[in-house]
C-alpha cells in the first residue's frame, strides 16, 4: 500500500496554513477613513497617507526619504532613471532572480550584465562582479533572495573603486538588516514590492528608499509625470509617468508595517526551528548563516535538495511530493533569467540590448533554478510550531518512502515544479483552467 499522498497515501496534512494575507481592523478603519475623505489618489503626489507612509518606512529601514510608487519593478526602474543611467550603459544583475530584475534595466534604457550567483547564498557572487565590469558598467543591482543578503561590505567597496551606484533589490527583505543597517539603505538606495506575497502588501505597491534628497525628488518626478516636488529641485527635467500610489495602498501598508516586526521575530523563531529539524533529517543543504545579517527577513525559506540522497529523483518530484502530503512548496520559483520564457522579447526594441551582444553561462544560477533550490512560503512561518513540525514530518515520510517516486517520474510529476503556462503545454492541456 503506498505511504506517499502523490501515490495516493494519506498527507501529513490537511488543514490550511495561515491566510495571508494577514490584515485586521487597522486596515479595515484605515480603507474607510480613505474612503470618506474622497481623497483617494496619488495625486498631490506624493498624497498624505503615501507621504506618511513613506517616510516611516524608510525611517525603519534606517533611510531619510521614500517615495512611494505603483509596484516593484517601477521602482527598480524609476531608481535606475534618477540615477541618470540609460542607453549605452550596463548594469551588473545577478544571473538568479525575478525576470523584473532585469526587466526594470531593459525599461531604463540599459543592458542588463548577468552575474552568477553565490551557491551559498544564491544571491549576487560579489567575487565575480569585477572581472565583468567594462566602461560602459554604471551600477550594480544586488539582490536579498528568500531570506540570504548579497555581500553587502564586498559590493560597496567594488562600486566605490569604480564609482558605480548600487541599488539594493529587496523585495524579499522587508525588515531586514546587514550590521544593524536596514535592507535598502547600504547602497545608494534600495527598492521593495508590496505584491501581495509580499512580506507587506497592498495587493501591489512599491517604494524607493534612499538619503540622497536630489536622487528621491527625481524618482517622485518621474513618477508624477515630470513634475518637480520642490522649487529647487535639481536634477534634469524629464518626461515623467504616472506612476504613483493610491492612497488606498498607503494606509493598507501604514498597517502593514505596524505589524512587520512582530512578524519578522515570528518568522525567524520559527525557520530555526525548521533548521534544526533539516539537519537532522539530513539529503538536504542549508544557506550557511552570515553573522553580518543582524535581523533576518524570512520571505521564503529556502534549501537545496540532495537528489543523490533522495535516490535520484528529480527536485520537482521531490516538490510534487510535498505539495500533495499538504505543504505548499515551490522548485522553479526562479530560475537562470537568460533562460527564462519570461524573459524572451524583441531585442530591437531594446537596442542597448542588442548592442551588448553577450552571452551568459552561471552553473550556480541554473542549478538552483532546475535542480536545486527548494522554496517555502513564508506563511508556513507565522503559525504554530505545529506547522514547521509537519513540514518536517512531510520530508522524512517523502525520504524514508522514496522508492515510491523512483521510476515513476513520468511527465505529470517531472513537470510539477514548472511555471503553470509550461506546465500545461507539456502536459496537452489548455494553460490556466
């Protein structure tokens, strides 16, 4: 009789994981008073609760200012804009991240330059940053993936050697700090998501931090359409877009963060709680712990699976498994972006893209993105220390029954761990039923 629940065994677990998102009467009293006012845009730009909201957040993260914008990928892009790079210029990005990394450069005018990750880390190899700058390189975009900073001290020494501008990409790090320093306020400055799986959300949002006052007044006017903020604002004038944000995100993210840091110690208690019990369950590789990372944001937990000590299966199997005995889990939740579906376009319509005309090979990225990485929401960690224990309890049952998987990797299950739209095609069926 089969043990494993993808066999048709019995899951570890049937009950749902905390909701998230998490929201109470903060936002419910926040949307209403909004609502009232009829004050609802971004529009004095930036509006009273996005002015407020900015400036606490960024005050968390050890910053002067924040410019609230519409998303993540416009802040990447806005700050990129404000720094004055554009066409002609390359910006350094690890080879292991969201598509809108390097999409945000592409939108800038720039040629994204891909970096291979650290695999101890798999964020940005700052060893490797050097041997790919040229004179056309103007900024490094670092990336804090799942719950692991990029070398911070190693990548700001590398920028002021070659004066480039380092934007921190934290879209994973809401709370976080490199020696006592929050997320986004080492670099010049530092971009976040409020995407609703987001550590903070309001359905969508996002923020640019920094200190520089001339860098935050040009990313507000280029999200408010070319306006200038102050009278004596410098910086050039430029065509700016709308991209500003609502008032209603404002105050759904001003209870958002009230609420971040008990959430933070939450989650940390209860990824080292998952950490020991890895380690005793063994087939499984761990991120080394950096000491220089003071407070971790834990946006997912992530390790690497051993297939040689799982008999050989595959890593998206192994995933499949787990999702079926309850836990939801991920394997391509990234992967090598010059690889990516998502990332195929018209490079003429990118023309500093085209000009590049490089080619990227980095092992460690694709590794973790088709074999190795293993990803669990951070949901899992702001429940009952029940929650992380069936966690575990799923893996040891998939280790100790894996002879179920081998041989019966067929399409259906080599294909759980790909994005839904391949996972489809692969299997003949019309994408999103």
């Amino acid at each position: 009789m089969a043990q494993l629940a993808l066999r048709g065994g019995r899951p570890v677990r049937n009950r749902p994981f905390t909701a998230w998102p998490i929201y109470d009467g903060r936002e419910a009293r926040g949307l209403q008073t909004v609502l009232e006012s009829r004050n609802w845009g971004g529009y004095p730009c930036p509006n009273d609760f996005a002015r407020e909201f900015g400036r606490k957040f960024a005050e968390a993260h050890n910053a002067r200012y924040g410019v609230a914008v519409a998303n993540g990928t416009v802040s990447l892009e806005l700050a990129l804009q404000a720094a004055g790079i554009g066409f002609g210029d390359e910006v350094i990005v690890p080879a292991y991240t969201w598509e809108g990394t390097a999409a945000a450069v592409l939108f800038a005018g720039a040629a994204p330059v891909f970096v291979d990750v650290d695999p101890d880390t798999y964020c940005l190899d700052a060893k490797l940053i050097e041997a790919t700058i040229t004179e056309r390189t103007r900024a490094i975009i670092p990336v804090h993936l799942g719950f692991r900073f990029a070398d911070m001290d190693a990548i700001m020494e590398i920028a002021a050697r070659h004066r480039l501008f380092v934007l921190e990409d934290c879209a994973h790090a809401h709370g976080g700090k490199w020696r006592g320093k929050g997320a986004g306020s080492i670099g010049h400055a530092g971009s976040f998501s409020f995407q609703t799986s987001k550590l903070m959300t309001a359905g969508e949002g996002g923020i640019v931090i920094t200190s520089d006052i001339d860098l935050a007044d040009q990313v507000i006017r280029l999200a408010n359409c070319g306006r200038p903020p102050r009278k004596e604002t410098k910086g050039n004038p430029a065509l700016g877009h709308n991209y500003r944000m609502t008032e209603f995100q404002a105050v759904i993210l001003l209870a958002q963060l009230e609420r971040l840091d008990e959430q933070t110690e939450l989650r940390e208690g209860a990824t080292a709680r998952l950490e020991e019990g890895l380690k005793q369950i063994g087939g499984v590789g761990l991120l080394p712990r950096d000491n220089r990372i003071t407070r971790q944001a834990s946006y997912h937990y992530v390790f690497k699976f051993h297939s040689e000590e799982f008999g050989g299966v595959h890593r998206d199997a192994f995933v499949a498994a787990l999702k079926a005995e309850g836990v939801p889990s991920d394997g391509r939740f990234y992967e090598a972006v010059y690889r990516s579906s998502l990332f195929e376009f018209a490079a003429e319509k990118y023309p500093a893209w085209a000009q590049s005309k490089r080619e990227f090979h980095c092992p460690a990225a694709e590794r973790a993105g088709y074999e190795e990485s293993v990803w669990l929401p951070h949901q899992i960690f702001l429940g009952e220390e029940r929650d992380v224990d069936d966690t575990l309890t799923a893996i040891q049952k998939i280790k100790e029954n894996v002879a179920e998987l081998i041989g019966h990797e067929d399409e259906r299950i080599r294909t759980q761990g790909l994005p839904r739209a391949e996972r489809a095609l692969l299997e003949s069926k019309p994408p999103y039923q």
